[in-house]
C-alpha cells in the first residue's frame, strides 16, 4: 500500500483497525497482513478527530508518523526479523527524552529544549519497531499542577496526573499504548479515571534514564493500554538493566507477556484490603467492592491493614519533597515562574531535615514486611485504584491516597477498567503483587479481568 492510499484509508477500516488489540495489530503486522503505514493512518485519523477536545498530545507530527511507518514497512518487505512491537503505535509521556523532539517536562520552562538523545526505553522502542506517535501532555514537572488534557471517558472531569496525556490519548483511542511514569499514583490514578488499564512494575523493572527525575527512590515507569494482556506486552520490552540507573539490576526476561497470555495453574486467590483514607472513599466505589468481593466468594478474603500504614502517605511524600528538592534544584532561579503546588513542594524539601529523611527511609522495610505477609497468603491484594471515579472540574488530578504505599514499596500494581459509579464514571480496580512477581500478577489481573467477562459473572 503506497502513501498515498494510506491517508485514504476509510473511516471503518480505520475503526476496525483501532478496535484491535495492540497484540493482535503487531502480530499481523509481523506476518504481513498489516501494514504499519496503514495502522498509522487510523490512529493518525483518529487524533484528528479526537485530539482537539481531548489535547493528550504536547507534540504531534503526522508526517513523522508517516516516515516510521513507510519505513518499517521497507524493513518488514526485506525479510529481515522484526520486534515484538514492529509498527506498533505508542505514545510517550513528555517527559521521556526523545532526540530531534522536543521534550519539555510540562513547563514553560523547558520551552524549546530537544534532547540529542533518546531515553533507555525510547531506544528499547525502537529496537523493537515501535512506532513513536508522540508525546503526551504531563503536569507541570510530573507533579500537581494540572496541564489541558480532558478526560475522554467523563468530559467535565479530571484525567488525572501526572500521566494525563497518556491515560487519555489510549482512552480516546488515539493510541493503542502509551507509557507514563508513577512517583505517587500518576499511572493507576489516571488509569483508573480514564477507564483504561495501568501497570506500574516493581521498582527498578524498568530503567530511568534520559527520564525527567523527580525523586530517585520513587519514580517507577509504567504502561497504559486496554487491557492486561497489552500491558503486560508493552512492559515485557520495557523491562531490562541499564548500568546507569542504579535501580536496575540483571535479571532474566520476565516473559510478563507469556504469563498473562496463560491461565493460571490454579484459581488466585485474592486479599481485600481497606486502604488507609478509605474513610475518604466514594460511597459508588464502597458498594461496587463489597458487590465484587462477594462476587468473588471464596476466592477473595478480606484482612486490616495495621494502624501504622496510616502513617505511610506522609512519609512517602517526605521522601518524595526531600528529594524533588534536590532533583528540581535547577529550576531554583525561575521561582516565580512554578506554579504554587511545585513552589509547595519544594518548599517542604528544603525543610526536611537528614533525619527525618533518613527515618522515613527505614520505615520502607518494615512496611513491605508487613504487606508480603499478607502476599503469602494471596495471589494478588484487592484494592481501589482511587477513592471515586474521577472528581469533577480540571482544577485538580484527584487524590493518590491509594497507590502512593505500592509505589513506595516498590510493589507491582495494575489497575483494570471493571466498575462503574452510578453514573456511569470509570472505577479502577487495582491489584497489587509482591515485589519482582510482575508475571505473576499481570496472569492474575488477565484472569480476573477474563473471569468477570464471563456471561454467568454479573461484574458488579
């Protein structure tokens, strides 16, 4: 298929295309009964339609998209082996380093700057044929401060942060996946808003650099697509060592994809746990858990989290502050320049003593100590993605109260699209796995997902 027919590919071609699994687009693509040019124009005509009310995009160039494509389809027709994700569209949160694009970390501060290098997992991307769609709206810095994305799946309400673009432009179908970043909840948080899967790996699964860094004990890279199953092949060429992210270690391939493509050995078993601030939890998401929990009947049991774990948000963020203090320190001189939740911020690092810092450090192990026993015992922890579907207005990107202990832990989580508020909002449902079990828990989130599909399932 020349240029030219591609971008007039029609509009249920373009549909039915868009309605594919990423892992079914990239399969056919590799056997050649797709052609990456032709999965380019759907999506390409799709953010032309969706894009200006949804603004998930910071840049966009469709002739480059065009370029990749007719490229790969060249590689493809020499022959040659191609990637697991050859011709696979995938959407870049910006704050991830692309050379000869601009990346600039959702402030006006960084205006103009184009790295001269890719980021370790934009050069895994390309390894693996990916095409680069482009960079998706972040907060200011991948903080609080909102940027102009709209949330698709309930228009009038927050898509969430820092990861807004991304969780918007896959529900808005502008991209079958996309990749974000997670210091707080700023994958399973926008995830669960935007009513598309999350998936935030264990800590240091995924290298960091050429990455914005915000707080070096935190940041963890995450994925966002439709489902498990393309979560887990998305994070699946993700996941490796890079010397120069000390977080990352050798380790074999997890074959995240291979597991969540496998039915379990045996049926999971699932932990319901009430998170701390569930005090502060929406009334639509208390009812549809205790209809989900009993749904699950014997494969699900409930357990307390000790008083103790209401004191993890506040040390998290301790950590977080501290060192986004440090990380930010460059951008000291624009002061009047941030907004007043990064001036905050940055304001309460500069205030955290040695100490203190030192102190909120220890309390990791013994917290983690704690939620693996309860692993022990379970395939996965049941919880909320976020207290309630996603507030109203774009003043805010909603509270973290759920996600921060996983990231700060540096537990696996996911969260998949399953419920629904009474008014028809989006409702995460997060499971959490133990440390360096990504595997594990993405076949688990793929059989819960398949399980509450299931015609005799009524999802609550």
């Amino acid at each position: 298929m020349g240029q030219a027919e591609a971008r007039t590919i029609a509009p249920a071609r373009g549909a039915a295309i868009r309605a594919e699994p990423a892992r079914s687009l990239g399969a056919r693509i590799g056997r050649g009964e797709l052609k990456a040019a032709e999965v380019a124009e759907a999506f390409l005509a799709r953010i032309a339609e969706a894009e200006p009310e949804v603004h998930a995009f910071a840049w966009h160039d469709p002739t480059f998209v065009r370029h990749q494509a007719a490229e790969l389809d060249r590689y493809r027709a020499s022959g040659r082996p191609v990637g697991r994700l050859h011709g696979v569209p995938v959407a870049l949160k910006d704050i991830i380093d692309t050379a000869r694009i601009p990346t600039t970390n959702g402030t006006p501060l960084d205006a103009g700057r184009v790295p001269d290098k890719d980021a370790w997992i934009v050069a895994r991307l390309k390894a693996e044929g990916a095409l680069i769609l482009g960079k998706t709206v972040t907060t200011e810095l991948a903080y609080l401060h909102p940027g102009p994305t709209a949330n698709p799946a309930a228009p009038g309400h927050t898509p969430g942060g820092s990861s807004s673009g991304s969780a918007a432009a896959v529900a808005a179908g502008m991209a079958p996946l996309a990749i974000g970043t997670q210091t707080g909840g700023s994958v399973i948080r926008p995830a669960s808003f935007c009513g598309v899967a999350g998936f935030k790996p264990s800590f240091g699964a995924i290298p960091r650099t050429g990455i914005l860094r915000q707080s070096g004990t935190l940041d963890t890279v995450g994925v966002f697509a439709r489902d498990a199953e393309d979560c887990a092949l998305l994070a699946d060429a993700l996941f490796g060592h890079d010397p120069a992210d000390p977080a990352t270690t050798p380790a074999p391939a997890p074959r995240l994809y291979e597991a969540a493509c496998s039915p379990p050995p045996v049926t999971p078993t699932l932990a319901f746990v009430e998170m701390p601030g569930w005090a502060s939890a929406h009334e639509d998401t208390r009812g549809a858990f205790a209809e989900l929990v009993a749904l699950l009947g014997e494969q699900c049991w409930e357990t307390p989290l000790p008083r103790i774990y209401d004191e993890a948000a506040a040390l998290r963020e301790r950590i977080n502050f501290a060192e986004m203090a440090h990380a930010y320190h460059r951008y000291d001189r624009a002061d009047a320049d941030l907004s007043p939740e990064i001036r905050a911020a940055l304001d309460a690092g500069r205030a955290v003593t040695a100490k203190d810092y030192l102190a909120a450090l220890d309390w990791q192990r013994v917290l983690r100590a704690g939620i693996e026993e309860i692993l022990e015992r379970a395939d996965a922890i049941l919880c909320p993605a976020a207290p309630g579907p996603a507030p109203e207005g774009l003043g805010s990107t909603g509270s973290a109260i759920f996600n921060g202990l996983w990231t700060w832990l540096g537990l696996p989580a996911i969260t998949l699209p399953l419920l629904q508020s009474q008014a028809g909002l989006p409702i995460g449902v997060q499971l959490v796995g133990r440390p360096g079990d990504d595997a594990r828990l993405l076949r688990t989130a793929a059989w819960l997902d398949t399980t509450l599909a299931q015609p005799e399932a009524e999802t609550p």
